[in-house]
C-alpha cells in the first residue's frame, strides 16, 4: 500500500484536532485526508466520497458521537474492513471496551502524540 494513495476520514468536532491529526497522517507519503466535523458529516462523505482506508474519529460529537459513527460503518459491508481509531478525551476502561465491542481498531486517549497516531495508522496499514 506504500506506493499508493491512502484516504483517511478524519471526524472531530475540534478544527484544531482535526488539523493536529491530519497534520501528522500527511507525514504519511500518499495520504490524503477529508475531514468532517461530526459523525453525521463523516458518515455522509463515507457514502459520497468513494473509498477510504482508514477512519479517524472522536467520541464526544454534536448531532452523532463516534460510537454511532462506528456502528454504521461496521453494518455497511463495503466499509466492514476499514480500519477505525478511535481519539477522544474517555480514558475510562469501559468507553474504550465499548468502541472496541463495536468494531473500532485502535483506542487513543488525548492528548495523543503525533508520533503515536502514525506508528498506530502504520500497524493497522501494515506500512513500513
């Protein structure tokens, strides 16, 4: 995949966290990314704009949290694969078991580290 373009959707609430991630995924030879501002924009670009390879969302979200996002993407079969991680303020055990119940790849607790955004996107994109 290293030698290809690679799409992540990036849902956040915060233009500034949005930016911070995205700045750190464009590190990334290849990446592009599309950002929206809740779980019912990103749900809404996932239908609209084709492909993605990777999904980055927060929990706490206006009009849809990210937990709701992640259950709509796991029922569509052409999103099943997509790998999702999850960064979001909930550090608590419970909030982190139930994103993962509901099929996100990776948990990240803010204040998250850029350095800590790309080995996880790496890991789950078996990039080098």
């Amino acid at each position: 995949m290293s030698e290809q373009q690679i799409r992540a959707l990036v849902v956040d609430d915060s233009q500034a966290m949005r930016r911070s991630i995205m700045y750190a995924l464009q590190r990334l030879t290849g990446v592009v990314c599309i950002e929206a501002e809740d779980g019912v924009a990103g749900l809404k670009m996932l239908t609209t704009q084709g492909r993605f390879d990777l999904v980055l969302t927060d929990i706490n979200m206006p009009l849809m949290d990210g937990l709701k996002l992640i259950s709509h993407i796991r029922k569509a079969p052409e999103h099943r694969g997509v790998p999702i991680i999850v960064v979001t303020t909930e550090g608590a055990e419970a909030d982190r078991a139930r994103a993962m119940a509901l099929g996100a790849s990776a948990y990240l607790v803010k204040p998250v580290q850029a350095r800590v955004v790309l080995e996880t996107v790496k890991e789950l994109l078996k990039l080098d």
